[in-house]
C-alpha cells in the first residue's frame, strides 16, 4: 500500500516548516519545503543578474536550473545549486524581498510543482508550502492549514533573522512579511489559500511543540479510523 502524504500549507511565519520537519521525524516520513526551491530559483536569479520584471528570464532560467534537495542531520532540507550548498543564501532579506515575484509566475511555478509531484508519487513525504493541499498534492491524506497574527509572525521571523545576525527591525519585517501574505494570496495561480478539506491550526497563542503534537495526533487518529 501507497505510504501517506501530508501537506502543511499556510503564511508565512506561522511554524509550518519547524512543524513539518519535526511531524516527519515522528511519524517516520520525508520532509519536503517546497518554499526552498522557489527561495533557490531567486537567489540563482539574483546571482545571475536577471531582470525581475521580465517573467520570461526567470522562466527560462526555471527551465534549467538544477535544484537538488537532501536531508540534513537534523531533518531539515540542505538547499544545493549546480552542487553547491545554498541553504543559508536563500534565506537572506534579499531573497526574501523577490521570491513572491518568482513564485507569481505560472511557467516558473509549473516546472517547480512537477518536481514536487514526482518526489511525492510513492507517499512518505509531509511537505509544505502554498499550495500544497489545493495544487501539489491534492489528494494528500491529510492536509492541514497553519495560521497565526501578522504581529506574532513578524516577532518569530525577526528572531530567526536576528539570530542569524541579520541587520534588520522588526518594523521591517512585518511589512516584508505583509507584502509576501498580499502577493502569494493575491495571485491568479495556485494562490495561498486553505484546502476546503484542510484542518485549520492557529498558532498564535501555541509553542511550536503544541503544533507538533497537534498535527502528530490528528494525523495518527485518522491513520487508526482507516485500518
Ligand atoms: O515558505 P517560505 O516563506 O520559505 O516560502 C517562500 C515563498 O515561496 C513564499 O513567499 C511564496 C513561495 N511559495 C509558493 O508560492 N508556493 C509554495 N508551495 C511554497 C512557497
């Protein structure tokens, strides 16, 4: 029998990829962040110098870019171009400012999604996303919709950044996250938006090992109504 699939969809800020990552090594299945490879295709785009407001070079560049995703000790995604480890470039402000125009681009996103579908096909794998529940994976097992405030997840990314050594306010970060919530809900393909089966999480008020257990317990109740 086919393995589950899980998909994790929501803002960002709101805990998917921390949950998702640590679900995965609970309930024994892969973890895919799909973020990672549209964050990969912007850095190769800034890299390369390409003109952000020419969708055709960033679709050509979708076309052969050569993303390879791999597991990192402690379960989370080591981001590798053309070989080399990406992991930290792409979560630089400066990659974080652009992805939501990469990832607006239809052709772009069509290339990225087939290659999620494909890493999926045989189950095992919790991923997350955007558009995991309604796009990528619609016929997942279990699908979940994580959300929280803009203030508390400005307040987590600022965190993350400012333990990375970022130079940034968390003024800042509130409008860079306002901005990516308003492009990637807004536009016309595969929008953010909850799957009409999705289970819906708010994270406001929750530590992330509350989240964990959440999805780990939904996930194992269902698995037990099936057999
Ligand atoms: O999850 P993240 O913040 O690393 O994602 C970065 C951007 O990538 C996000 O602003 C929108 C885009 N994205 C997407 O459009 N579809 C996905 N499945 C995952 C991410």
């Amino acid at each position: 029998m086919k393995d589950i699939n899980v998909a994790v969809d929501g803002p960002a800020g709101a805990g998917k990829s921390t949950a998702a990552r640590e679900v995965a090594s609970r309930l024994n299945l892969k973890y895919l962040d799909t973020g990672a490879m549209y964050r990969a295709l912007t850095w190769k785009a800034i890299i390369e110098n390409i003109d952000f407001q020419n969708p055709e070079e960033i679709i050509n560049l979708a076309a052969v870019i050569n993303i390879d995703i791999k597991n990192g000790s402690d379960g989370s995604n080591l981001v590798y171009i053309d070989g080399i480890d990406v992991t930290q470039e792409i979560r630089t402000p400066a990659v974080n400012g652009k992805v939501s125009i990469v990832s607006k681009i239809p052709e772009a996103r069509g290339k990225l999604v087939a290659r999620q579908q494909k890493i999926a096909e045989d189950g095992g794998f919790i991923m997350d996303g955007r558009d995991i529940g309604t796009n990528v994976l619609p016929g997942a097992d279990f699908k979940f919709f994580l959300t929280a405030s803009l203030e508390v997840r400005a307040q987590r990314r600022y965190m993350e950044l400012k333990e990375k050594g970022c130079n940034i306010t968390l003024e800042d970060v509130k409008k860079e996250i306002s901005m990516r919530d308003k492009i990637d809900k807004g536009r016309e393909v595969a929008p953010l938006i909850a799957a009409k089966d999705a289970d819906l999480i708010d994270t406001t008020h929750m530590n992330i090992e509350d989240v964990i257990q959440e999805i780990v317990r939904k996930v194992n109740k269902l698995k037990a109504g099936r057999t």
